[in-house]
C-alpha cells in the first residue's frame, strides 16, 4: 500500500511525467484501463488513457508550474482520480455510453484509497472535493441540470474548494482527450473563472454577511439576494457530531459538553432493547420526538451519530432547520489502523468489513451544510 511519502516523490516536476511509475504504485487506476467512454466525446478510448492525457496537460500549465509543493500534490491527484468513478458507473445500452454519478462516486473511492494510504487531511480532502464537482466549470455557464445561476454556484463552491484549483482539473480534462467539442469545452472553463472572478471568490472563498445568511443562501439555492444579512430567528444551538465507528465521538462529546443533554441512535437502540443491524425504525422516532422537545423549548443540545452521508445528514439538518436551530457539525476522523483497532477492542457486532462497507457511502460534511463545520483530525 502506497503512503504520502511515496505519493509525493510520485508528483512530476512541471513538464515531466512517470506514468509507468504511478501506474505501478497506484493500483487503484488499474480497472480504467477496461472502461469505455463515449466515442464522440472521447476518442482516445479508455478511461486511462484519457487520464494520462489529462495528466499530460496539467503538469504543462502554467498553473500547475506556479504551485507550491502541496498545490502540485492536489493538482496533480486531482487530475489522476478525477474520473475514477468510472469504473463504477459506465455503462453501455444500445451503444450509448454513460457514466452518471461517478464524480461522487470517484471521490468516496479516492477518499478511501488516499486515507488508507495516510494522505494528510486537508490535503486528501481538496483533492476529493475537486473530484466530486470536476464536472461544473463546463455546465455553470452554459446551464445545470438543477437550474443554478453560475453565480450561485461559484459562490457556494467557493467555500468547498479553491476555484482556480478546479478549474485547472477542468482544463486539463478538457483539452486531455480526442473530440469535436474541445473549443467549447475549454470556452466554458475560462467562462466559469471570469464569473469567480466577478465575484471576488476565484483565490477565496465568497464574502458573505454572515454565516447565517451563507448557510440560507447555499440551501435556497441561491432564490434570495446578497444586499442584506438574512434575519435569525431564535432556535436551539445543536452540535451534530458526524464521523466513522470508533473514531471517538462519545469521548469528545463526554470532553466538551458534558452538561448538554445528547441523543442517539445508539442510546435509543440499547433502551429500546434492540439490536444493531436490525429494523431500528422504533429507536429513530425516538430519538427524533426527544430531538423535537428539545428544538420546540430552544435547548442546546447535542446528536451524536455516525452522519457519514451528506443524504443522511441532511435528514437531521432538514429537521434541525425547520425549527429555526443554530448549528455546528463536528467531524471526527482517525487514522484507518487506529479505528480498525478501536473497533476490535470494543467488543461491538460491527465487524471491520462492515465498517468498510460503510464507508463506501463516506462524505466528510462542508461548509456549505451548517453554520459552522468543525474538523477534529487524531494523528
């Protein structure tokens, strides 16, 4: 298994490139050598193909040749991962060759692979957020599927990730394979830069009034304007906590709030006497009922669960929202060998592979979810 330091001696000076040596070392690239594409917007063929293509590019922009030494690590596996996902998602009916979704699905895969590998945190995290959203610059201008201004999405995005990180992954994606539309492509990425730039969020993140008013803007999707700060009514302050099994939760909880009252899924399930992995839909409604006592008297109050999904966050945030609650995520993260020890030592029915199982669902929450997002990383 490859670690950072041999990841790092991996990353090519500007204008070089050791695609046999990264290849060899990262053999998580292996199944892209098999994966088709579209003939019309990829005529190189293969996935793999198209990413040392990509590679090509990006380590001869004058983007990547600016960067400091972690800029390059980010640009570079940004670049190496960004269609990963395709070897999940492709597939071929009647011809016509598709890949939806793999950009969420490349980063979970790619998230996995570089935390395994010890991949430092804020590093690993700016590499699989460009993943996830590589596909943007080319459809923020010329129109999204959900409808968004491109002044919607540079602004939310801003506080995700570097813009000018993503749009130099975009414009090595675009120029790095064979097809009619490449003009169009790279059009569309220098378009998304100018729109970041109006805005004052292409180096940094957009300038909001306040958390409030960027929380309920990012969630309206942008319905409302910017002249003034968005009112806050008064609600409860929750702490959410979200993170992998065994990676220290109820500690932390026990640490830094011992006087809040706390509700969980686990707590729920041993008073209700029920088992982990079974039907826990009575110990749910449990603990959302206590949730809404709490949020209806404006209490503090903390819910600690596992969150590992932005799907299954956004079931407790929704909720929390709609009762007007001021909110703070707290993720908690370990490295891979000290969770899989915590969780063999605690005498839980959660095996390790089911742990793995778990984390093929793993999305470290953003900014853009909460009023604020707090990242306790153990070395």
């Amino acid at each position: 298994m490859s670690d950072e330091a041999t990841l790092r001696d991996l990353v090519p000076a500007p204008g070089t490139l050791d695609w046999e040596g990264l290849v060899d070392e990262v053999e998580i690239l292996a199944p892209l050598a098999t994966t088709p594409q579209h003939p019309v917007f990829h005529g190189e063929g293969d996935v793999l193909t198209h990413t040392r293509m990509a590679c090509e590019v990006m380590v001869d922009l004058p983007d990547y040749a600016e960067a400091d030494a972690d800029g390059r690590f980010v640009l570079f596996y940004a670049t190496v991962f960004h269609d990963l996902g395709k070897a999940v998602c492709t597939t071929v009916v009647d011809g016509h060759t598709s890949s939806a979704g793999h950009g969420k699905i490349g980063a979970i895969d790619a998230r996995r692979w570089l935390w395994s590998a010890g991949v430092r945190f804020d590093l690993r995290e700016r590499i699989c957020r460009i993943v996830r959203h590589h596909m943007e610059p080319f459809y923020a201008v010329a129109g999204n599927f959900r409808g968004d201004s491109p002044e919607y999405v540079v602004r939310t995005l801003s506080w995700e990730l570097s813009i000018h990180e993503i749009a130099a992954v975009a414009e090595a994606d675009a120029r790095g394979r064979i097809c009619a539309d490449m003009g169009e492509s790279s059009v569309a990425v220098e378009l998304f830069r100018e729109v970041a730039r109006d805005e004052g969020c292409y180096d940094a993140p957009y300038p909001y009034a306040d958390t409030h008013t960027r929380l309920q803007y990012c969630r309206r999707r942008g319905a409302s304007g910017l002249d003034y700060p968005f009112f806050a009514p008064p609600g409860s302050h929750v702490v959410v906590m979200s993170g992998a099994p065994a990676s220290g939760k109820n500690t932390w909880v026990a640490k830094n709030h011992p006087g809040l009252p706390v509700v969980s899924l686990d707590d729920a399930v041993a008073e209700l006497g029920l088992t982990h992995g079974g039907n826990t839909g009575a110990a749910a409604h449990l603990v959302t009922d206590r949730a809404r006592e709490l949020l209806r008297a404006h209490e503090p109050f903390v819910w600690n669960a596992t969150h590992l999904s932005s799907r299954i966050r956004a079931r407790t945030l929704d909720l929390l929202y709609a009762y007007d609650a001021h909110v703070q995520v707290v993720y908690l993260e370990s490295p891979e060998p000290t969770v899989k020890r915590r969780n063999n030592d605690r005498g839980t029915t959660l095996s390790n592979a089911k742990l793995d199982q778990m984390l093929r669902r793993w999305e470290v929450p953003v900014p853009a979810e909460a009023h604020e997002v707090r990242y306790e990383i153990s070395p």
